[in-house]
C-alpha cells in the first residue's frame, strides 16, 4: 500500500453542518428581527400606558421580530449542537464542554420563551387584560435580555477554555471567548440595576464575533500521528 494513500484515508472528518453558514444566517435573523431588539429595550423604562400605545402603533414590527428571534433558534442551536459535537470528535473531555452544552440548551429555550412572550403581547384582547402587558414584556425582555446573557456566557466560556486548553483555537480567540463570557455573566446584575444592561448586547454581538472566530480556526478533521499511519499502512 502507497503510504500517502494510507495517510489520507485514515483522516478522520467530523460530519456536520457548517458552522459559519449556521453564524451567517443566525446573524441574518438577528439583523432582519432588530426591531424586537429595540423594544425589549424600550419596554422596560415604560408605564403600562405607554406599552400600549407603543403595541398598538407597532403590532406588526414586533410579530416580525418575535419570528425572526424564533427562527435565529434554530441555526443558533445548530451552531451550538455542532461546535460540542466537533469538540467531543476532537477528543475534549473536560467538563468544560458539558458547560458548553449545558449553556447552549438554556440559551436556545431563552430565544424562544422571549419570542413567544413578545408575539403574544400582539394578540387580541392583551392589551386590554390587567397586568397582562406588564408581564408578557417583562418575560419577553428577561429571556431575550439577561437570561440569554447568562447561559450564552456559559456556552461561550465552556467551549473556549476547553478548546484553548486543548490548543484547538488560538489563544486571543479563547481570551476573546474568556472576555465575552463575563461580559454575559455581568448581565445577570440588570435584575438588580437596569444599567448593567449594557451587558447584554455586548454579549450578543462581540459573541457573534467569537463564534464567527469559532468558526473558521476550530479543526473539522483529525489527522493522524505518524506511528499510526505507518501501523495502518503495515496492516
């Protein structure tokens, strides 16, 4: 057997989505859905009035950002299913990346109980039921705000301690990892002062970096050592 031959088809190639396809239409839904950002944002300075008349003047924006924070689910679970995926095939077994997956879970259930939570504000009837805006947008911007935060941190500090120990990624990607993670964490303190909510998009955004950083340095493939390309090309 022509050793070369051996070589390359003993390369093991993890089978999976594309990660940086996952991030580019994960940011697409996040940019077409901006809307629902910004009234997460406004919502919680508000009095219930004035909830109101901003639903009632902006129904349909914020159905359009509910959906678009629903769909960005998907690729964003996606992406996180396949980055622990491709950490495990690579050989990382460090409880890092059961954090990592961990965070992931609870950061696509908190995109879609605050998608849900803002489309519901939107249905017929709400608006004129006591209490019921109040707590829709408080649930829909916990979820989407710092709740995503946090877990999103988790996922983001699994996956780069992991990796960066494991020399799978280069080190200013795992700091940057390191960097955004306590950026998320740091969220968690707009429960309690609502300016720690600068926090949040910090995380969302320079974390779509890291993933976009995430997705074009972490291997795809394990290439093999010597010793065991010459013992399969002996066999």
């Amino acid at each position: 057997m022509n050793p070369s031959n051996g070589s390359l088809n003993s390369i093991k190639r993890h089978a999976g989505p594309n990660l940086l396809l996952l991030v580019l239409v994960y940011a697409g839904f996040m940019v077409a859905g901006g809307s629902k950002l910004v009234a997460a944002f406004r919502f919680p300075h508000d009095s219930a009035e004035k909830a109101i008349a901003y639903l009632a003047q902006n129904a349909w924006y914020i159905q359009w950002g509910s959906f678009c924070e629903l769909a960005s689910a998907i690729p964003l679970g996606l992406f996180i299913a396949t980055t622990v995926s491709r950490l495990r095939f690579l050989g990382v077994r460090a409880a890092g990346e059961s954090i990592a997956f961990l965070g992931g879970i609870g950061v696509t259930v908190m995109l879609i109980l605050s998608a849900l939570a803002s489309w519901s504000l939107t249905r017929p009837g709400i608006a004129e039921t006591v209490g019921a805006v109040p707590a829709l947008q408080a649930i829909s911007f916990a979820a989407g705000g710092p709740g995503f935060a946090v877990l999103f941190g988790l996922f983001i500090a699994g996956v780069s301690i992991s990796a960066g120990i494991s020399r799978l990624m280069p080190r200013w990607l795992m700091w940057l990892g390191i960097l955004v993670a306590i950026a998320c964490e740091l969220a968690s303190l707009s429960l309690l002062n609502f300016k720690a909510a600068y926090f949040i998009p910090v995380g969302r955004f320079v974390g779509l970096v890291w993933m976009i950083g995430v997705s074009l340095t972490l291997p795809v493939s394990i290439t093999p050592s010597i010793g065991d390309t010459e013992a399969n090309t002996a066999a």
